[in-house]
C-alpha cells in the first residue's frame, strides 16, 4: 500500500522529464521562428471568426457597441428577407453550372496537352496565365467592356450578321457572363490534372490497346477511375470558392440587373457595409458557413461511390 505514492512520484518525474525536454533551447527556438505565424494566426483568423460569432447574435451598426438580441437576425433572415433566398438561389444556379464546367473544361484542356510535345508546357503555362489574374480588378473591368453593348463580342456578332446581346443588362445573361468569366480561369484545374494524368501507368492503356479498346473507352474505363481522386479534389475546392464568389459580380453587375447576379457574399457585403448592418452580416457569414460544410459533406458522403482509392483495393 505504501507504493503508491512513490510510483506516482515517479510518474510526475516523466512527465517533468518530458516536459523539460519540450522546452530545451532548440524547442524554443523553434517556437520562436513559428511566432509570427501564430500571432497572426490568432489575430487574424481565430479572433475574428469568435467575434463574427459574438456579433451574429447581437445588432450592431459600427458606430455603437453591440446589443445582444439572441436569435433575432437568424429570425429575421429567415422568416423576413426575401433577397436573403434570392442570393442563395443566385449562388446555388452559380455553383451547379459554373463547377462542372470549369472542372470538365480543365479536365479536357488537360487530356488535351498531356501528349508529349515540345509545345505542351508553353500551352500549360498560357492557359494557367488566367488563373494568376483571373481575379484582379484589371481583368473584371476588362470582362465588363468585352461583354458591355459596344464591347468585341457584339461587334464579332454584328460581323457575323447577328443581333448584338445586352450580355450585362438582360438577367437571362447576366450570370452567364460570370460563369464564362469563372471557366475561363481554369488553369489551376488544369494543372492539378496535368499532375494528375501523369501517375497513371503506362501499362494500362497499354493492356486496353491489346485488347481493343478505343480511346474514349480507355478515357471512360481507366483515365477517369484513376483520376477520380483528383476530380474530387478539383471539385470540392472549385465548389467552395464558387460559394464565396464576390469579386465579379461586385466589379461587373453589382448584383444586377434585377438582382440576377445578387450572389451570397455579394449581398452578405451589402448588409455589412452598405447598411452597416454588421450583426446581421455576421449571422449571414455563418449560416454560409454552414451550407458550404452540408454540401462539402455530401460531396465527400457521395464519394465512397464513384472515387477510386488503389491503396483500397490492395
């Protein structure tokens, strides 16, 4: 019975022992380098995510300290907001057309300049040029004039003999200027694939050809299987910045015409630094939040039945 304390004694002996190692000077050093780091991390990321918290349930306008109204503007956002569906419906039609087809476009550029050529990383490094780019104030107001009333497409439609498009003033067209703005800026895709293509053995498509299989029955049967992996990835990615689209419907439309292009952040924007509405701003970012994790997780549920995992079958 007497023991006891001397085995927990030397239990507090280990811990210690461990814990002086924890700290000798070479752990500290390397604390010190990674310290901007977690400043930053802490000042910037972790605070601000526990205020937008804080403040979602509160009513707070930036000029007096925030009331505490509890529930109130999750209430209020689902009960009285009618442009509150009208951006989420904006941004789900955004996201269901925009994703596959700047995945399936990237996919195919890629299929594309995967045979070896001299010419095949120029043409990555050009079709990657728009995704450096892509999202800078510059090439947003480049994209408004080409599709403005005056702009190069309907002068090449007027060329033709068509009638020109008010592609920015007629909400059937609107979003579908943005989308083409989203798929041209493919390259990062594009890459990931060309990555992706490049670990796929040889050997299968050497057996398929044996066997008489065609390219696109090879493409079908081994190239997508294989690349499944990294098709779910391109797409959760894509899709989560889909959701947080911001940048052109700001520069390009404003959320117009008739609130066509009014995406989420966008409009999440608008409350916060238009209105001055923050608590309510805050407890939009939040329930976005929540969205993206919902669709994420079915994404990511649905995968089981069509990503493949080679180490799986092993």
């Amino acid at each position: 019975m007497k023991k006891a304390p001397e085995a927990k004694g030397k239990n507090k002996g280990f811990i210690s022992g461990k814990w002086s190692q924890l700290v000798d000077n070479q752990n500290i050093a390397g604390y010190f380098f990674i310290m901007p780091w977690l400043l930053g991390f802490l000042l910037f990321t972790i605070m601000p995510i526990f205020t937008s918290l804080f403040l979602s349930f509160t009513s707070y306008n930036l000029t007096t300290n925030p009331k505490w109204v509890g529930m109130q503007n999750y209430v209020r956002m689902f009960t009285d907001d009618p442009l509150f569906y009208k951006s989420i419906t904006v941004t789900i039609y955004y996201v269901i057309f925009a994703v596959p087809l700047k995945v399936g476009f990237a996919l195919m550029i890629a299929f594309l300049l995967h045979r070896r050529s001299r010419a095949a990383d120029f043409y990555r490094s050009v079709f990657y040029l728009p995704s450096l780019i892509g999202g800078s104030v510059a090439v947003a107001l480049i994209w408004k004039d080409i599709f403005s009333i005056n702009g190069p497409i309907n002068s090449f439609l007027e060329v033709i003999g068509l009638k020109g498009v008010q592609w920015l003033g007629d909400p059937r067209y609107a979003i579908w200027t943005l989308i083409a703005m989203t798929v041209w800026q493919f390259g990062s895709s594009m890459i990931i694939f060309a990555a992706g293509l490049k670990q796929i053995p040889e050997m299968y498509y050497e057996a398929a050809r044996i066997d008489g299989a065609s390219r696109f029955h090879s493409f079908i049967y081994i190239t997508l299987p294989s690349l499944s992996p990294v098709i779910f990835f391109n797409l959760v990615m894509q899709m989560i910045n889909a959701f947080m689209t911001f940048t052109q419907a700001f520069l390009i439309t404003l959320g117009g015409p008739l609130d066509s292009t009014l995406f989420y952040a966008l409009y999440l924007y608008r409350r916060a630094f238009a209105y001055f509405d923050m608590g309510y701003a805050s407890a939009m970012a939040w329930v976005l939040l929540i969205i993206i994790a919902a669709v994420t997780a079915l994404v990511f549920k649905s995968s089981q039945y069509w990503v493949y995992y080679e180490s799986k079958e092993k």
